[in-house]
C-alpha cells in the first residue's frame, strides 16, 4: 500500500462556501465538497452536461430549488438530481447550512468488491457475498 492508495482529510465547515474535498483526498472518479451556506445566502442556478449529484445535508436546512419548484431538506436528508435538471441550493434561515455534494458520471462498477475472512487470510480473496460477517466485538 503506497501513500496514494489511501488519503485522509476532515470536515470544516467555515466562513469559506466550499472545501474541495476531492483535490484533499486525490479524488479522481467522483466530485465530493462540503459547501456551507451562511444565513440566506444561495448559489448560483445550475445543471451539468453529465453529472449526477446528491447533495446530504449535515447541519440546518436546505431549500432546494428545482425548475419551478423547491424542496426542503434537513440534517440526515438527501436528494439526487439528474444532469440537466436546474438546481439552485438556498438557505432561507438564521442558521448556516451545511451538506455533501458528490457528483459522478458514467457508469457504477457494482460487485467489484473482493473480501476476506480475517487479515491473515491470503490470495486475492472471494467475492463479499460469500465471506460470512465477522462476529461482533465483545
């Protein structure tokens, strides 16, 4: 394991709208930002060619604008918005708000997992379906 296979970094929500998080952690498949909006502050009225997004909220609460309507989603919710659909995150409130935004294209690579029964088990392992759960800690 090089130093590449494995990155680390850590949530701050700040004064700050956006933290890269996909530059800090050497992402190369996938988007990921935390974005905080601060008391009525909204961004930009978006969409994209072809990325899919979901956006999870983590504090407060996001009004989400889409097309002609707006939801409103609070902590532990999360909504996905196809490509060309417009969007536009807003915070109608007192408090800051802050989310996850991951954004991807392509195709999922389902079932590409490879599992093992402890670390001392070796070769190339077996598919995660058949590797039985360990069991729990005492």
């Amino acid at each position: 394991m090089s130093e590449t296979d494995v990155s680390f970094a850590k949530l701050e929500p700040s004064e700050d709208r956006f933290q890269r998080l996909r530059a800090q952690l050497g992402l190369s498949s996938f988007g990921l930002n935390l974005i905080t909006l601060q008391p009525r502050e909204r961004g930009r009225v978006h969409a994209h060619e072809r990325q899919e997004e979901v956006y999870l909220v983590l504090e407060g609460e996001l009004a989400l604008g889409l097309e002609a309507d707006e939801r409103v989603l609070g902590k532990g919710e999360l909504v996905r918005v196809g490509p060309d659909v417009r969007r536009q995150l807003i915070n109608r409130s007192a408090a800051p708000v802050v989310l996850l935004a991951i954004g991807g294209s392509g195709e999922h690579e389902g079932r590409d997992g490879r599992a093992w029964s402890s670390w001392e088990e070796g070769g190339n392992g077996r598919p995660p379906q058949e590797v039985p759960l360990p069991d729990d800690l005492t």
